[in-house]
RNA sequence: GGGCGCGUGGUCUAUCGGUAUGACGUCGCCUUCACACGGCGGAGGUAGUCGGUUCAAUUCCGGCCGCGCCCACCA
C-alpha cells in the first residue's frame, strides 16, 4: 500500500465535511442503544460572522464530543443559531436600509427572517469548514416557530406557577435620540461633573444640606436618607425636609448604605434619578413616585415650570434657580463614571413603564445551591456564577420594546385592560395580528374586545430555552425524559452570568432540576499581542483565512494548545506548527504503509524488546489521553499524542526497527511479526489519539488503509483506544529508554564531529554493567548508530550517556 | 469601586511543593531509500515584585505593580 506523496487539505478537508454528511458518520438515532452524551452549544448570532474566539470555543467542545463518540457515548449534538433580538434588527436595518421603527411590523419580521435564513446558510458553511461534527438535522433557530412555540410555552407555564408579572419598572432611554435603549447600547463614560450643595429646611426649621450631580431631577424628588447612624441628622429620620423650587415635603429615611462621609452625608432620592432611586423606593413602598420624564425624555406636567425641557436644559434652569432663592450654596468638581448612550454619548435617563418580569429573586439560595451542583471546567468559574447570583437586585424583565422577536402570547382587554393569555394549543401566535380563539372573554369584565401586547421578549428568554428546544419539551414527553439534563453545556466565561444562569432559571422553573450535568467554560481569543480583537482597532483575523491558508486540522491544532478557560492569542506560528504536525502525520504513515502489506496474523503472544519499549510508552500516551479528555483538559491529549508520536515513534522506534523491516530476512520471523504489528498498532492508535483534534487527515488516512481492516467505516465512530495491558512491561520500558540514550548519544557525538547521521561507526563501545539491560535491544542499537561492531566493553574514550553509563563511539 | 483570572527563556505555552515542558524564533551540522513542510545538536529562563509558611516554593499565604474579563450611575 502506497499512500500519495502528498497530502493535500484543501482537498481532503472539502472531501471529508462532505462526506461525512452524506454518509450520516455524526446523524443522532433516537433508537440509539448506547449511552448517550448530549452538548448545549451556544447558537451564534446571525448578525454577525464567525470570528476566531466562535473557532476556538466549538473547536475545544467539539474536541470532546468526537472523544466521547470514539468512547462508546451515542452523540446528541444539536447546532442552533440565535436570530432573534436587537443585533438581528440592527443587522437588518444597515443590510437592507430600512428602520424596524418607520415599517410595519410584520413587513419588517417578513424581512429579518428572509435574511436571516440567507445568514445561516453562510455560517453553516464556516462551521462545517472547521470540522465541527454536530447532526445539522437538529439544526433549531431561536427564531423559527418550534423556538417561538417553545418560548411563548414557557412563559405560559411560568405565569401558570404564579412566576410571571407586570409591574412599573425602569426603561433606560436616551434623551437625545429620543429612544428606548438596551444594556449593551450603553457604555461607561467619565465625566467630568459638580456635585451641587443644596439647601433643604426640615420641618423644625433646621437648615441642612445635601449633595448631588443631578440637580435636574429635584422636580421628582420624592424621598431623602442620611445615615442612621449620623449623629449630626439622626434625629431627623421620621421627619419631613421642604425641597426648594417644588416646595414639596418629602419623608427623611434612615438607609445603612447612605455614607456619612461622602457629601454632605445627607442624600434626595428622585423617580427617576437613577437605578438608586428606584432601589430606594422599592425599600420604601410607603413613597409614591412622582413620574415627571416621559419616554420621549421630556419633562412632563408634573415637572412644573420645567415641563418639556430635556434633563440638560433642566440641570441648566434648576441651578440657575436654586442659585437665584440662594439654596445652591456649593458646588465642587468632580469625575465620576455615567452610563451614556453608545452612539452620542448622551447619559441616559430612566422613566418608569409597564414591562413583564419573571420573578425569581427568592430564590437566590435555590439558585446558588443548583449553582453547586453543577460539574464546573474549569472548577473556578463557579465563583462567578455566584457572585452574580448573590449580587442580583432585580427580578428578571422580559419584555423588550422592539420588533424581531418572540411576541408576548398575551393580549390586554380593550375595556378594562386586563392581560388575557393565550391557550398553549394556539402556539405559537402573534398577538399583534390575531386574536384570543373564540369565544374568551375577559377575566375581569366580560369585555370581548383585545388589543395585542406589542412588545417582545428578551432574546435571553428564548436562549434561555435551547436544552428545552432541541429535546421537544412537552412535545414528546418519553424523548424528553430520557435525554434531560442533558450531558454538558460549552460555554464562554463572558456570558455565565447570561446564557448560563438563565438556562439554570429556566430550568429550575420548569422541570425542577438542572439543564446539564457538566459544564465547560471556553476562554478569549486576543491577537498576538493579548488585546481583545475588534473591528475598530483592526486586528480582526477570519477563521476562514486562516482555514484557507493552514486548514481546518491546523486551527484545530491550535485550539487545544491552550488549557479550558484560558484566553489564547491569535499566533500565525501556532498554525505552522498543526500544519507541520499534519505533514508529518502524512509522511509517517507513507513509510508504515509500505512496510504492512507484509503484516500477517494478529497479535503476537510476545514483543521483541524494542517493540515492548514502544507498547509501553504507547500504553502512557493512551491513559493521560483518556483521563484528559474525561476530565475536559483538552491539551493533555494533545500533548501525549504529540509527545509520542514525535519522539517516542518517530524520532527514535522508528529509527531503530527499519533494519528489521527492511532487512526482515535477517531476523527470525517472530521478531519480524512482532516489528510489524507493533507499526500497526501504534499508527493505528496514534491517528486515534489525533482524531478529535484532526478530524481530516486522520480520516483520510484511515480511510485508505485501515477501514478496510478494521470494523469501522470512519474513524471517529471506530473504538476509542485502550493500553495493551497485556504488554506492559515495565522492565522493557526501562531497558528502551536507556537504548534511546544510547542511541541519541551516539547522534551528539556525530553532530559534534560534523558527521552525517549516516556515517558509518566502526565499534560502538557500551559499558558492559548494562549489558543485561541492553543487551536484547543491541541489534536495534547497532542499526540506530550504524555501528559496523557493537561491543560491551569498558569504552577507550567514555563519553557520558546517563548516570553509571558511558559508552565509546569508534568512527 | 467590587469580583474573577492572569503575569514562566525573544514570543506563546505546560507544570502548580523538590531549581522547569513544549512550540516558534535563533545558531551550528546533516541531504540514497517516510518526511528539508525534514533530522540531529547547541545557546537561551533562578518562573512580575516584596514579604511570610516550609527542611524545600515557580508551585501555598499576604502586600504591591502590571494586564484581561465581568459587574456597578455611591448620591
């Protein structure tokens, strides 16, 4: 059998993705009657292109999925894309020129989903380019109708379980575009700003002061706190104070977390000023905002001579006042960190509205306690999983007022308002274009007449859903049961806090118990010199040049270089070194394949010496491959491999037992067998140790010699490789390892000498207290060196091979 | 500001109680038979910094410095 002189990725790689499809190697059976081993991977945005970091993460889960299916585990390894929400709208918007907000909505959902559907084309393709083996027949996308029914269900149920609520709720709006925002639309912004000095009178007519950077809501303000400890406002606390230019009279409260040294110690709290102010009325029912910003970011009526200004014209005016009745008595720079609008750097406002909440923040303890339970890789992660949860103030809103997205199965009674929900048969339903089916009527009033919650929900909500999505939730409820928890979720450190945590609610609510029983946490992907890749600074590189240039086995390679959850920066020189790894893995099976057409009969009762060497250290590499990848650390697999098949194999066996398989004549036959078995096996196990890592070239050379050998028609669902327990034998590791020293010594002193690595020795001379150890192994030794004579004897010149031993090289 | 992580030869990285792994680069040598997309050999690090625990620390603990990520409008 003769291989070709070169291996080509371009071709094998396209050949085998192909293959591998129409061939069904990574199809899931639900009939299965092995174990299953099932992975939640995230769903990439369609709004995007796949970068370096979506490389590394799938790379380093799909690592683990091809292990687990060489083990024996039946693969339930789904592949979804996330297309709804504010990135799918922007992306559309810029794509076809059309705002969401200026259309119809329908005619603006008609277009994201068309467009979409084009994106995930595109992005199957760059996912399919780096080797990834999930089962595109379980392709979902959080967008289509399953997701949506699947979604709108669960909201049902949480509403049913008394988990689902409607309450007034802070919206972040830019006041300059006149907008609603979303968190991620924000950024932090230093500013440089006053704290102002104003003067209050209390009801006992004691003047105090209090400090604040936003004199501009003092029309709301509604509440007022100082330090229950302070002793210098202490006795204030149940008592009134008058806000100048309102002239209205707010309660003063005692609040730990009012600091006495910052300001004046004494703190106004407005509707809203910011997330503070609405923390503090939630601790304080008994004050009823007073809601003067309107969405549009105006002042309303209720901000009196300062309605319709905008927050800027208001700060303007209010101090300009407070200045003229004398109650502004200070104001002192200061820095301090806004939330201002990504786009025009406008420090956003907040303005109470109606949204649905998922309400969950009793159950922190439930929820760190799940948090426990789970398999964390690396175990560190937990902690921020934790700390999110113990930092939670919120319950979870899950309505979003934007366009492409999961509607609210919900409609509102045009009489009296009351929220009518949907009946899970009529899923999934769009209340804005339909109707309750016939015949509801209002809960409250009897009233017939509905209008359509217009929002949507949080893209969250329904990502939150992708175990319950790819199992068939309540759809198929034996399918379900079997396969739920699942077996391990891939997730990136960035978004524990998000896609993780969320699933685990999610999860808690419905079923009781935890989505998956492992989880594994990917890191970054920097450029060379460890900064964040982004468009703006340029130093974007594309998983798909790079696939071009080095291929898929390459990136691969250089995916697992690093351990799970560390961040790894981008290294053109990381990808030479899979390439190099590809080629020699070529080359060194060219040379075994045409040495085992010879190959007869199976396994020998017994090795030669150097053939028990090779299976012992083959036996190692295999073990810290197993417990590697069982344990998700990835880059011991690839080290062992790598480690034995460059220098255990290559560099030193297979130096030494080509004179027994060129010259097979002039050994006894046993030996002959036992060099070719050995080749065999250990080329064999050595392509499955890579498998995971390098799915093409392993296949390609697996195919091409050893499928017609073995049982399996590929290798990655052929038989995960055990030691050879029968040959392991440690004496003849010890004696190999002595004869590799031997033999590299012998290499040292011709490269020395400025030999050839050919050049001929006379007498090679080895200490002849090792003659028991090595003597065995000598013709190998004779062979490696080229040594015409070997001899153990006392060396003339000793040159110094290992502690006690010394040998003499003759040339 | 809080939390988490990281800091190892020129560069990246493994190890994580007994002076350190590998890759790339670099220098020298080697081309008849798997591989020059190669082989062999050499040089190069006292593991950010200070202090503590220990017979012994890169590895454990604490301070500091630097970097990254997540969170947070201390009015």
């Amino acid at each position: 059998m003769e291989l070709p002189k070169n291996y080509s990725f371009k071709d094998a790689e396209a050949k085998w993705q192909k293959a591998w499809e129409d061939l069904g190697v990574y199809r899931f059976d639900a009939k299965t009657k092995q174990p299953v081993y099932s992975c939640d991977t995230p769903p990439p945005t369609v709004s995007g292109k796949m970068h370096m970091g979506h490389a590394m993460a799938y790379s380093q889960a799909d690592f683990i999925m091809r292990f687990h299916r060489m083990k024996g585990e039946h693969p339930f390894y789904p592949f979804g894309f996330d297309d709804n929400g504010l990135a799918t709208e922007r992306f559309v918007e810029k794509k076809c020129g059309v705002k969401g907000s200026r259309m119809p909505r329908p005619d603006f959902v008609k277009l994201c989903l068309r467009e979409t559907v084009e994106a995930e084309k595109q992005l199957k393709q760059s996912w399919q380019g780096i080797g990834i083996s999930c089962d595109w027949n379980l392709q979902y996308r959080t967008i289509d109708d399953w997701s949506m029914k699947t979604s709108q269900r669960s909201l049902l149920d949480l509403h049913k379980k008394g988990r689902l609520e409607r309450k007034e709720a802070p919206l972040v709006i830019c006041p300059q575009c006149q907008t609603v925002i979303a968190q991620v639309e924000m950024k932090d912004k230093e500013l440089e700003s006053f704290l102002n000095y104003i003067e209050v009178e209390a009801e006992n007519g004691e003047k105090l002061q209090f400090a604040t950077t936003r004199p501009e809501v003092l029309p709301a303000c509604v509440g007022f706190s100082v330090n229950p400890e302070d002793q210098r406002y202490k006795h204030l606390i149940g008592k009134k104070v008058k806000i100048p230019l309102i002239d209205r009279w707010v309660p003063v409260k005692g609040d730990e977390e009012t600091l006495p040294e910052y300001g004046t110690g004494a703190v106004y709290y407005c509707s809203y000023g910011g997330t503070d102010c609405i923390d503090w009325l939630t601790k304080h029912p008994d004050v009823k905002p007073v809601l003067v910003m309107d969405v549009s970011g105006r002042y309303n009526e209720r901000a009196g001579k300062y309605k319709g200004m905008t927050s800027k014209e208001a700060r303007q005016a209010v101090l300009e006042d407070l200045k003229a009745i004398g109650a502004l008595k200070k104001q002192q720079p200061i820095k301090h960190a806004v939330n201002v609008h990504e786009r025009c750097e406008t420090e956003v406002e907040y303005v109470a509205t109606k949204q649905w909440f998922i309400r969950y923040l009793d159950l922190k303890e439930k929820f760190l306690e799940a948090g426990a339970k789970l398999n964390w890789h690396p175990a560190h992660m937990k902690v921020r999983y934790d700390n999110w949860v113990k930092g939670l103030k919120w319950d979870w809103c899950v309505s979003r007022q934007r366009f492409f997205g999961v509607p609210f199965p919900i409609w509102y009674c045009a009489k009296c308002g009351e929220a009518v929900f949907a009946d899970e048969t009529e899923l999934p339903v769009d209340p804005t274009a339909s109707q309750p089916k016939a015949g509801q009527r209002c809960g409250k009033c009897r009233g017939t007449e509905f209008v359509g919650e217009k929002d949507v929900m949080d893209t969250w909500a329904t990502s939150s859903l992708t175990p319950q999505i790819a199992l068939k939730w309540r759809e198929d409820e034996k399918f379900f049961g079997r396969m739920f928890p699942m077996s391990l979720r891939a997730n990136g450190h960035d978004i524990i806090t998000f896609w993780l945590f969320n699933t685990v609610v999610k999860s808690l609510l419905h079923e009781g118990k935890l989505p998956w029983k492992d989880v594994m946490i990917n890191g970054y992907v920097t450029d060379p010199y460890g900064e964040k890749m982004s468009k703006s600074k340029g130093n974007v590189v594309e998983p798909n040049v790079v696939v071009e240039r080095f291929g898929a086995d390459a990136l691969r390679y250089w995916a697992a270089s690093c351990s799970l959850g560390e961040d790894l920066p981008y290294q053109e020189k990381d990808l030479v070194t899979g390439q190099k790894l590809v080629t020699k893995l070529w080359n060194a099976a060219k040379f075994c394949l045409t040495h085992l057409d010879k190959l007869e009969g199976g396994k020998p009762e017994k090795l030669a010496p150097l053939d028990a060497w090779l299976m012992g250290k083959l036996n190692q590499a295999v073990e810290a491959a197993t417990r590697g990848f069982e344990a998700y650390e990835f880059h011991k697999p690839k080290m062992a491999a790598d480690h034995f098949f460059w220098k255990e194999f290559c560099d030193n066996y297979l130096e030494m037992v080509k004179d027994r398989l060129y010259n097979a004549q002039a050994y006894p036959a046993e030996d002959v067998q036992s060099a070719r078995w050995t080749l065999y096996t250990a080329l064999l196990t050595i392509l499955k140790l890579f498998a995971p890592l390098l799915p093409h070239v392993t296949e390609e050379i697996y195919s091409l010699y050893f499928a017609g050998k073995e049982k399996a028609e590929s290798i990655h669902v052929s038989a995960w490789p055990e030691p050879f327990q029968e040959f392991a034998d440690e004496k003849a590791v010890q004696a190999g390892d002595l004869a590799v020293l031997v033999v590299a010594a012998v290499r040292q002193f011709k490269s020395s000498k400025s030999l050839s690595l050919g050049a001929e020795v006379k007498r090679l001379s080895i200490d002849a207290r090792e003659r028991r150890l090595l003597e065995p192994l000598a013709r190998d030794i004779q062979a490696a060196a080229r040594a015409k004579e070997l001899a153990f004897e006392k060396p003339a010149e000793p040159l110094q091979v290992a502690d006690g031993l010394a040998i003499g090289v003759n040339v």
